[in-house]
C-alpha cells in the first residue's frame, strides 16, 4: 500500500488520505542557503592569518574579550563606541616568550598595549592592559608571539608582511 503520493509542478509529498505533511521547493531551499552564507560572519580578510593555527608543540589561538555595559563577550565579531576590548592567548606549553599586540584599521596600523612576556603559555592567559577602537571600519586585531619579533617600525612600514609566522588575527567590524 502506497502511503505518499508525489504531487505533479512543485515537489511535494502527501499523506494518501491525510493532510498534506511535507512542501519545499527549490526555490526556497536557495533563499535559506543563500540567506545562511550572506548572514554567516566572515573569516578573517585573506590577507590576515585566522584567529588559530597549529605551531611547533600545540596551538596557537587568540580570543577577543569584549566588555559592554558590564556584560563580556568572547570572540565577537561587532563593535561600538564605549566597548572596551581585552586578549588572551592560546599558546603551547614552554619557557617565557616575548608577544605584541597590532591593530590594524583603514590602512593605519595601532599598538593598543605594551608589548610584553608571558611567563607560562598555556590555554587563554590574559595579555596584560585593555583598549577600546574608535572610527566606523572593520578592523583586525593580532598577536604575534615569539624571542625575535619584529620592531614596531618596521610593522608600520611593512604592515602585515612584518609579522612573524606565529601571528593570529581576529576581524571586528563596527555596529552599525
């Protein structure tokens, strides 16, 4: 005994004697995954490394703190006026080593903190300061690790290629 019968034009499937139970047609199969990619954020600008990679002995990842009216965020991908942002880090288990903060944003580039040491890599140690962005652009924010970084005018200069291979980046765009 047949209990679904397809139905002629749209494709559509029928319960024989009972209400209708399944329609989906091709076009709205497309308006769902069009609306999804169009409303996915995006990944970092190709020109910037991810927000995580894969180093000599583990991991290295960067999150981004936001803090709002007194409710924090981890990893967003919007900013306002007034927020307040804070790092921390992902970094493989070994001695002390040397990190540097970089923003860039309408091709200008900004060091929100002093550059410093972590003592002890290890899952999200927290970069010591906090910063807030101002302007209305989308804007990446990276960490470099490592003994020899780069000097901050040669970031200037050279922007992104100045940065060393253990760098991770994260795009934040304004809320608009």
């Amino acid at each position: 005994m047949k209990l679904y019968q397809r139905c002629k034009g749209i494709k559509c499937y029928q319960r024989l004697g009972g209400p209708q139970i399944w329609t989906v047609s091709t076009a709205t199969l497309l308006g769902v995954a069009l609306g999804l990619v169009l409303l996915t954020p995006k990944h970092n600008d190709l020109r910037y490394p991810p927000p995580s990679i894969a180093i000599k002995g583990g991991d290295l990842a960067l999150t981004v703190v936001r803090e709002r009216e007194g409710r924090i965020v981890e990893n967003p991908i919007l900013f306002a006026q007034g927020d307040r942002f804070s790092l921390r880090i992902t970094c493989p288990p070994q001695g002390s080593v040397q990190w540097e903060a970089v923003v860039f944003q309408n091709d200008r580039v900004y060091f929100p903190l002093e550059a410093g040491k972590i003592l002890n890599c290890g899952n999200h140690r927290p970069l010591r300061g906090a910063f807030r962005l101002t302007g209305n652009a989308p804007t990446q924010i990276c960490v470099s690790i490592g003994d020899k970084l780069p000097s901050r005018k040669a970031i200037v200069r050279n922007g992104i290629d100045a940065l060393p291979q253990n760098t991770v980046c994260t795009e934040l765009r304004p809320f608009q």
